[in-house]
C-alpha cells in the first residue's frame, strides 16, 4: 500500500531514511497483526469495535483531506451514521445498518461546500465498507475466521511482494498519474504470492477446491491493488502524500487499510452473491 512509492524515494539516494521507514513499517505490522488476528479469532463484539473504529478512522481521515474549513462538522455527520450503524450490526440488523451509512452519505453530501461535494459524500461509503464487509464474513458461523485469515493473508502477502518486488526488479510502471513509482513488476508479484497464499489456507482449512481458491486469491490481489491505486488518486486529488500520520512507516488508516477495504468489498459481494447473507464466508471459500 504505497511500499514501492517509497522504496523508489529510496533508490534515488535516500537509503538511509528508506531503511529507517521500513524498520518502522515492520514494527507497526509486528504490534498491529497480531491485534487483528485476535480479534478475528475472538470474532463477536470485539471484531466489530475494531472494524467501527477503523471506519471512524478512516472517515475522519478523508473528511479531513476534502472537507477543508467544514471538515469537524461533517466528521460527527459521518461518524454519528457508522457508530448507528455499528450498533444495528451488532443487534444483527444489517439492513438498517446500510440505511444508516447511505443516510449519513446522503447527509454530509448535502453539508458539504459545492467543491468536490461527491467525494466528501463519498467517504462515508467508502468507510461502511470498512465496518461492513468484514463483520459480515466473520459473522458466518462455519468459516466466518477462516474467511478473514483468508483475506488478511491474500491482503499482507501483496502488500510485502509489491513492496519488496518492485524495489529489487523495478520496470515498467504501473498507473504513473496515479502513483508514478508503481511498478508491473510489482503487481504481478504480489498476485503471484496472493495466489500461493491463498491456495495455503485452502490447504490448511481442508477447503476442497484449491484451484478455485487460488482463483479467488489472485481476483483479491487485483482488487486489493486496485483499492491501493484509488486511494492514491484521492491523496492526488487533494495534493496529500499520506491520509494521516497515525500508523508510522505507514502514514494513516487508509494508506495501511486501501487494499484490503477494496478485497473485503469484493470478497463480501463474492460471498453473497453465491451464498447469500447467512453464510457469506462460505459462499467466498467453498466451491
């Protein structure tokens, strides 16, 4: 998520300060990984506060990059909708949950300045998703945590390879107006790894169809990717380099969480699609 963006700073004569970032990014993954595994092994409450904070986070983080002076209004707008919409999740009434996130998308739209008011509104979307997709696969009672290691897994394992991929062979880019220092190399990589580390939780889970979980890894890892690329374009769109400063070495919420809201989206979409709303995990995994 933005780790071949800095890898090639680095290349250009700022190893020091690259070496230095990366050990930061290896120690936020070392205190905040294994805080996500657990809560999705607890699964429940403890899931759903995570997810809700997260999409707070994120909404906060968004609103501040395109809000401008009308930011810390729209921000308890937005925030009030996802925390209404957390506490439906939990009482299981996903419905009104999606009402309040469209409602809350619909209000800070009309509070907005005229300016790029469609991307403001945007956001609160954009962070239900956060809250949404991965309550609603873990909350599948067979394979509802499989289905979220499933994702962390596909998710970290393009996010490394990319990173450390793109910085060793570099070549052609990927998206330059987007994010100019993205390589193929890179991409492709990192949907090779997701492909095996998809296919070694299908192993691992006793899931039947390995082939076809592959498939679904490498499907995630061109989603988790395209997620990192329109991330990059909203920070484009608003001159940021990073959403935030909360995580270091990896700048805010949504610079460490874009891929993996665009996964979970298709992966939620996926699971229901074949599956329907009580066993969407199932309907990601089992083929």
């Amino acid at each position: 998520m933005g780790g071949e963006d800095r890898a090639r700073r680095a290349s250009r004569g700022d190893g020091g300060r690259g070496r230095s970032n990366l050990i930061l990014r290896v120690l936020s993954g070392v205190v905040l990984a294994p805080l996500a595994i657990g809560a999705a092994a607890v699964g429940g409450l403890p899931f759903l506060l995570l997810c809700a904070l997260a999409a707070i986070g994120i909404w906060w983080e968004w609103a501040s990059l395109s809000a401008g002076e009308t930011a810390r209004q729209l921000v308890t707008a937005g925030g009030g909708s996802l925390a209404a919409a957390a506490i439906f999740l939990a009482a299981g009434w996903l419905g009104t949950a999606l009402v309040c996130i469209a409602g809350g998308t619909v209000l800070v739209t009309a509070l907005s300045w005229p300016r790029h008011r469609a991307w403001v509104g945007a956001g609160v979307a954009y962070a239900g998703v956060m809250l949404v997709a991965p309550v609603l696969l873990r909350a599948d009672p067979a394979y509802g945590f499989v289905a979220i290691l499933f994702l962390f897994a596909v998710v970290w394992t393009t996010d490394i390879l990319a990173y450390f991929a793109g910085r060793a062979i570099g070549g052609a880019k990927l998206a330059p107006r987007l994010s100019p220092n993205k390589t193929w190399s890179g991409a492709i990589a990192g949907a090779a790894g997701a492909v095996v580390a998809a296919a070694t939780v299908a192993v691992m889970a006793s899931l039947g169809s390995v082939a076809a979980v592959a498939l679904v890894g490498a499907g995630l890892s061109v989603a988790s990717q395209a997620g990192d690329l329109f991330e990059s374009a909203v920070k484009r769109l608003y001159g940021a380099k990073d959403a935030g400063t909360l995580i270091p070495g990896h700048g805010g919420l949504m610079d460490r969480l874009d891929g993996f809201i665009a996964a979970a989206l298709v992966a939620a979409a996926l699971g229901l699609l074949r599956s329907g709303a009580e066993a969407p995990a199932r309907g990601l995994l089992v083929w």
